[in-house]
C-alpha cells in the first residue's frame, strides 16, 4: 500500500485554501519520523516533529472537540493510581482510531498494540467502512467505525487487543489529527512507547489472545 495507494479514491481532508497533500509529501513525513524513533520506540520528538511538518504543509489540526472516526497521535499517562501500580503496561505514544467520545474522555483503538503485519491488516479492513466527511467539518475524514461495527466479522479480529478508554486528564500532548493521506505512514512507523512491557511481548500476548478468543 503506502505511498502508492496514500490518495486511493479517500476524500481530500484539507481545506480548501491549501492544496491537496502529494506523494513527496507522504514520503517526507515518513522519512522524518521514522528518524524520531529510538530504541525502545517513539519520542517526544516525534510528536514535535509531527506537528512541526502537518503546521508547515497547513494540515495541522489540534481541535477542542474529539469526533467518532477521527485518527490521532497523542501523549498519555494513567491517572488510576491503582493502574500505575499495576504491572499493567501502556502505550505512552497511542495511535488511536476513536469509536466511541465521552465527557472525560474517549474510547477507541490503539493500533499499536498488535504487531505491524496484523496493524496493516486491521487497518485495512476498517478502511473498508468509508470515511465520512461531514458538510462544514474541515478537521479530517473520518472512518465510520465503532464498536458494534468491529465487533463480530472476523476481518477484524484484531480489534478487541486494541480496544482502550483515555481520560483527559492523562493527556500529556494534545491530541494530533491525523489527514487521511498520512493514515499509511503512522500505521506503518512504529511510534509505540511502552512502559512496564517490551512491545513484542504485548503483541505475542495481543496476538494469542484474539487467536483464543477465535477458538472459542
């Protein structure tokens, strides 16, 4: 897929005023992140950086209302002090698909969770829901996707290890909409942080888990 498939018949998310994202530019945020990322996975200055280019290309959008579909990257950290002292792991990094928005907060999938190669599977399979682009929304296309929907087909099988709640309060960086032209770079650069777990035992266990669950 990638840069190939970056435009494939998506509506255009960007205002009118600006011109339509183009391949180079795919290609350059790609190129950009994936020097961010350290060892153990995402940065700081990957969210900077981020918001950096999509701010110089006239894309950036940081909007005060979460919506249902919405792509976002973000920093977080638990409020649950119980949770904290849990030896549960978490994503300090989410790449979030939102399914579902609440007053403290919002509901959805953090791609991260699985493994690049189920990551890119899943992704594809709810791209299958077109996006929706509502009348007067300029802040991005959005995938008609919620709970309900992935809850059942066995293309997204996935899901369920992905599936997370985020309170506001733990916000550490806003969140950052992603355009649908730069859906592919951030399902395809791995921008995961995990704290209290190494990334491909959560994917191992994230993996077994939906394979179980299939079997039963």
């Amino acid at each position: 897929m990638g840069v190939q498939g970056a435009n494939r018949g998506r509506p255009v998310s960007s205002q009118d005023m600006n011109p339509p994202i183009t391949a180079k530019q795919v290609k350059e945020l790609k190129s950009l992140l994936e020097e961010t990322v350290a060892g153990l996975g995402g940065t700081d200055q990957s969210y900077v950086q981020l918001l950096k280019y999509l701010n110089t290309i006239g894309e950036l959008r940081i909007p005060s209302r979460l919506m249902v579909g919405q792509m976002i990257f973000f920093k977080y950290k638990p409020q649950d002090d119980r949770f904290l002292n849990s030896s549960k792991a978490y994503d300090v990094f989410p790449l979030v698909v939102i399914t579902k928005v609440h007053n403290d907060g919002f509901e959805g999938l953090n791609l991260h969770y699985i493994s690049q190669k189920w990551r890119r599977m899943l992704f594809d399979a709810m791209e299958t829901k077109l996006p929706v682009k509502r009348a007067g929304d300029e802040s991005a296309t959005r995938l008609g996707v919620s709970y309900s929907v992935l809850d059942g087909p066995r293309k997204f099988a996935f899901f369920k290890p992905c599936y997370r709640r985020y309170v506001i309060g733990g916000l550490r960086r806003r969140p950052i909409v992603i355009p649908s032209e730069f859906w592919d770079v951030l399902v395809d650069v791995d921008l995961s942080l995990f704290v209290k777990g190494r990334k491909m035992g959560i994917r191992r266990m994230s993996y077994n888990s939906t394979i179980q669950s299939g079997n039963r």
